[in-house]
C-alpha cells in the first residue's frame, strides 16, 4: 500500500501540458482552423458578393466553364435563375447559383 502511495504521485506529475498529445490536437486544430477554414470562407463571402452584384448585361463564366452574357434574370420556385446568352441567339437558363465569376472587367481575347 505504500508503494502504490508513493509511485502515484510521480507518475502524474511527471509529464507537461505542452507536450501531451492533448496540446498537439488542439494546436492541429488551430493550425488547420487559420489556414484552411478560414481563407475558404473568405473566398465563399466574395464569391455570394460578386454573385449579389450581378446584372443584365454583365458578362460571366458558369461553374461549367461557358462564358456569355447575363439577359435575364428571374426567381422560378423559389430559386434564382440566370438567362444567359453564349452566341448570338443561344440562350441558355442556368441557377444563379452556377454563375462563378463576372468577366465584364476581364480584358478580352483575340482569336487566331
């Protein structure tokens, strides 16, 4: 029973905080938190204000990949929709949602 008494002690207070695998979780946690969580949500919150900003006229690429020129837009069940015109005459209606960047300011391309 004195040996137990004795040995109790010294094996408690034997280790630190700092170097407890406890500590090296939460500091991986904050590492992750600060690099990973919070640029994305950045990015998310100037991707809905660019999204807010849109109107008729502006020229946007979709999440796809199609570039065009924003016609329309209108509010279908709920949702908001996007008309979109990719060529002369070819209209295209997509989620508002799918709209992923406004090109207007973009300069433009020449073809070869």
């Amino acid at each position: 029973m004195i040996l137990l008494q004795e040995a109790a002690p010294a094996a408690t207070g034997s280790g630190s905080f700092f170097a407890s695998p406890l500590f090296l979780m939460i500091l991986l946690l904050v590492v992750m938190y600060v690099f990973m969580i919070l640029p994305q949500r950045r990015q998310q919150k100037q991707i809905e204000a660019a999204r807010r900003a849109l109107q008729v006229g502006s020229k946007v690429v979709t999440s796809g990949g199609v570039y065009g020129v924003i016609k329309d837009m209108v509010t279908e069940n709920g949702k908001e929709v996007v008309v979109v015109e990719i060529a002369t005459g070819v209209k295209i209606r997509i989620d508002k949602a799918s709209v992923f960047a406004d090109t207007s300011d973009m300069p433009q391309q020449g073809r070869k």
